[in-house]
C-alpha cells in the first residue's frame, strides 16, 4: 500500500475554530461533556425519538409554545419557564419516550450549528464513548473531533474525551494520520485517565459546576459506556443511528 | 487580600482563536518556536536594532527595494530573493548589528498582526525564556500566550512553550488564575520536558522540519536561554526591551 494512513483525525478545540478544520468529507463528533452531549445521549437512551438542537432561547421557546418539550441552559442553568437544562438526570424520565425534544444550552448546540454542512455529525459523550469508536473505525473517512469548550475557549473536560476517542481509535487501527491537536490530547488523556475527576479539579467549568452542587453530574458524565446509542444529525435534527446492525 | 489570584493568565492555540480571547489590557506572549519567534530572539542577540513583522511577502518585498535587510519564510523555506528565511542560524550575521530588519513568516508574524492592540506585544521562545517569565511576573497584569500554530491549527510546539511559560509563571507568583488552556499546556510540557525532541517525533510540523533537514535547527529553537534579550512591538516595529534594568 503506497499510503498506509489515508484517513486523519484531529482535534479542534472550539466551534470558533472550526473554519480552519473543516472539511465536507469528514465525520464531525461533537463533544459537550459538562453536560450537552452527555445530556443528549441520556435523552436517546431513556426513549427519545429525535432532539432538535436550537442556538437561542428564543427559538426554543417558540417550540415550547408549540408544546414541545424543551431544555434550556445557559451559564451551567436551567432557563426559567424550560421542561430540562442540560443535566443527563434532568433526562432520565419516561415523559420523553417516544418524544421529539427541542435543546438549547450555551456551546453543545452551538458547535452542532457551525459544523452541520460536515459529512455526518455525530454526538460524543463518555456514555456512549465504545459504540462511537467502533462505529468511527468502520465509516474508513476522515475524522474531526470537535470540542464545544466553553464560551468558545478551550476547556479540560471535552479535550479529556477527545484525548479519549483520538487513543482508542489509534489504538483500533492504523489506517489515521494524526495532527498535533489530537495528538496533544491524546497524551493529556493518558495523564488523566486513572483518575479524571481529580485531573480536573482545578479546570475552570468544573469549579463552576462544583459551585452549582454539581458533582453527581460531574461523576455521571465522566462513567463510560451507559449508552450504545449513537445521535447523529439528520435534516437538523438528531436521531438514533440505526448503523450498528449494518454497517 | 480578598482577592489572592488578581491576574489571569491563559493560553491561546491560534491566532485565529485570537479574538476569543482578547484583552486589551493583556500582555501577549507571541509564541512560533519553528521558527520565527526564535529567529527574531536570535536577530536581537546578534545586535538588530529593530524588526519590522509584516504579513505578505509582497509588503516584505517592498522593503528590500528600498535596501533593508529581509527575511520570507512560507511552508518552513525560504523565499526566493530575500537575505533570510526564519532559520535563527541565518540570523547570526555580522550584516545585522544595529540594522532594522523586516520578517515575514507563514505563521509568527500573522500572530503579531492580529494582537497588535493590545497592551503590550513581546516575543516568547525557549531561547529567551527565563529573561521573559522574570519581566512577566513583575508586570502584575493578565498574561496571554498566544501559539501561532500552523496555519492556524493547534500544533505541539507552540503548545510546549506556553505550558513551559504557564509552569515557571505558577511557580514564581501566587497572583494568578489560570485557564483551563494553558493549565491543559502546562501537563503537557510537564510530559514533555525531560527530553522535548523526543515527545515533538510525532509532531506534524516536525516531520515537516526533518524532511528539509533540518534537525539543528529544531534543536537550537529548544535551547533554554540563549539570550535576555526580550523584543517587544513599539508603533508596529519589535525593539529590543530596555526594562531589565528598571522594572
């Protein structure tokens, strides 16, 4: 084989970024750990039939008027007059079986928005993190993972998982040539992963949230593999990727 | 003291991420380890007067019409017609005692472009890096390390030195908040810094760098404290900081 790593993968750290990374070709994963993502992927595996992803509370709300249930956080809070904010637990609740829900927060959906033209965009938590990587290794296209960070700044926590997703798949095949974004992660990953709560004790957002009584959410959205639903964007909104059996 | 970390310190992985961060209150660091920053560090050490940064080559071009002594750098070679490239090892030259320069590089003298608004502007490399953390802590004012990448990506670098720089600065002085980007850059230097040449293998730009072979000059631009000279931009020219005695 002339080229042995015909597919790349990297890291972009902020949807500000995303300009200089993207790519129509590539699989986009959207990465919002604390706490859109790993919400989103919670609202699928307690039922969900679909999650359309709004940028303003503004938009949400004319869908709440609509009788849609909603969730709105800005700031790491639950908007007055909304059904959820983006806690995974505020997800856990039989009222959205079958439901089709409307999320705003303050950079998962953001992210979701300035990278929709991508070839697919997915959603990546800790809670779906193994069904993600096989079903990433098997697509054989370019990779992009793209990091919500906070207010469009770097943040610990999503860089943390895309460290994650970039080991496993370097792991699981040969076939992907790094850039240095992911690679970093990668090895900031690998110097968190025995312990990555107490690694992120001195981020930023995680003092927000502690301040906010936020620790079960914290736990929660770092534990690995409660969900092997994959969300995926699908004429603006997310569903259920049916993949798993036939790909 | 009701407030025991007054200052901010965080880091910015590219220049086109600049504006996220600006502060017109800040010092920024400009950081491009391979090579402009370490070559503009080497030129004031070989007795530059002055260092005019421009963007193109055609502005540069200009220049060395009107007789100055100039650099081009693009994609890490040197530009037909020009006296330099960004090679600090061109830098050490006789010619340019007491001369102002003019540099353009493909990525450094963008990353001075974008930030010249702010308070100060001052240039970052390991060669003059022990000078640059001891005028940054007396400063007692936000510091922001800004990595110009390549091409605006994320590289490893860059990214070594702000943490580099975010390391001596914690250890020096309790007065700072730090984010969660340079905080992130800090543990990656603490990874890399026992052998630096070793942790940059994978690196993109390197491989880059060694296919032109350019292995010395990747091994200089690592060199702690080659010089105390710390350039910083006055009315959109680099001079020689003449603080050291003073602050």
């Amino acid at each position: 084989m002339s080229n042995p790593a015909p597919f790349k993968i990297d890291a972009c750290v902020s949807p500000y970024l995303y300009p200089v990374y993207k790519s129509k070709d590539s699989i986009v994963v959207i990465i919002d750990i604390f706490r859109a993502t790993s919400a989103i992927c919670t609202a699928f595996e307690w039922g969900a039939e679909k999650v359309i992803p709004v940028s303003s509370v503004e938009e949400a709300r004319t869908y709440k008027e609509k009788g849609y249930l909603t969730g709105a956080e800005r700031d790491a809070v639950q908007v007055d007059g909304f059904d959820f904010g983006n806690s995974p637990y505020h997800y856990m609740d039989e009222r959205i079986k079958g439901q089709t829900l409307v999320i705003t927060t303050t950079n998962g959906t953001q992210a979701i928005d300035v990278s929709k033209d991508a070839y697919k965009v997915v959603i990546g938590s800790f809670l779906n993190i193994d069904a993600l990587c096989s079903w990433l290794v098997k697509q054989e296209r370019d990779i992009l993972l793209l990091c919500s960070g906070w207010k469009n700044k770097f943040n610990l926590e999503d860089s943390l998982f895309a460290g994650a997703v970039t080991e496993e798949i370097l792991e699981r095949s040969d076939r992907y040539q790094h850039g240095d974004g992911c690679l970093a992660l990668k090895y900031l990953y690998q110097m968190a992963k025995q312990d990555p709560i107490k690694f992120l004790n001195y981020s930023y957002h995680k003092e927000r949230l502690a301040k906010l009584n936020l620790k079960k959410d914290i736990r929660y959205c770092l534990t690995p593999n409660q969900t092997e639903v994959i969300p995926v964007l699908e004429n603006g909104a997310l569903v259920r990727m049916k993949q798993l059996v036939d790909c």
